[in-house]
C-alpha cells in the first residue's frame, strides 16, 4: 500500500542501508533482528549527538513489524530525542524501506528507545543542557 500525503517520516534520516541476502530469513524477507539492530544504531547515532559522549541502550517499547523489508529495499530510519532527563533519554525511531525499483516508501516499524549517558567508566552521567550542545553541519 503506497504511502499517502499524511504518512511522512517523523524526525531526522539518521542511517540509510541496502537490506542484502545475507539478511533475509526462509522466507526471503529481512530478519526482524536486522531492523531492530539498524533502529538502535540510529537512536545511538541520535543520542551520542544529543549528550556529546557515549550512551547505551536500557530498553524499547514494544515493536510492531508493520510490513516486511526485502532484498534489495533502502531501509532508511529516522529519529526523534522526544524527552531527555537527568541522565536518560527517550529516542523516537522510525524504520521505513524505499522499495526496490519502484521506490515507493512504506513505513515498516517504529519504536521509543531509552539510553543512558555514561562517562568513560560507564557510570551513568549527567546530560548536558540543549544549549551547550553545538548544532551539527551538514
């Protein structure tokens, strides 16, 4: 079902990969697994630009699989810091796939990740205000 007008991507394109073969389950579709691996490198990629330093994952709502990737798809996964608390954050991430050839756009799953702040002894540490964080360049 190709996408309509209201359905666009919510938050910034932080990662963009070509599902291959070596990805693909039985049944020729992209593991689940794969996808989830691709979100949480996005929300890494978001959280490591929002605190300025490492983060690590501590957990995700529930992840609904709304269509299948396929060989040959661009998944391309966007993000959104919804909340930041003291040492935590909630990251939005959405995994949409490009479909091979005909390009059309289909999202195929979303969630919200937690990570956590640490330093270089992965103690939790405290996130920096917004407004010490620089912008980041294209």
């Amino acid at each position: 079902m190709p996408e309509t007008a209201s359905e666009d991507p919510r938050g910034d394109l932080t990662v963009r990969t070509i599902a291959m073969p070596a990805d693909t389950n039985a049944n020729g579709d992209i593991f689940g697994g794969w996808v989830l691996s691709q979100m949480d490198q996005a929300g890494g990629i978001a959280g490591v630009d929002r605190t300025q330093g490492r983060v690590v994952t501590v957990a995700l709502d529930a992840m609904t699989f709304i269509r299948p990737v396929r060989v040959g798809d661009v998944l391309c996964v966007y993000t959104r810091v919804a909340h930041v608390g003291r040492t935590s954050m909630k990251i939005e991430v959405e995994a949409w796939a490009r479909r091979f050839r005909t390009r059309i756009r289909e999202k195929v799953t979303e969630a919200t990740f937690t990570f956590v702040a640490i330093d270089d002894e992965g103690r939790p540490r405290p996130i920096p205000p917004l407004d010490a964080v620089p912008p980041l360049r294209p």
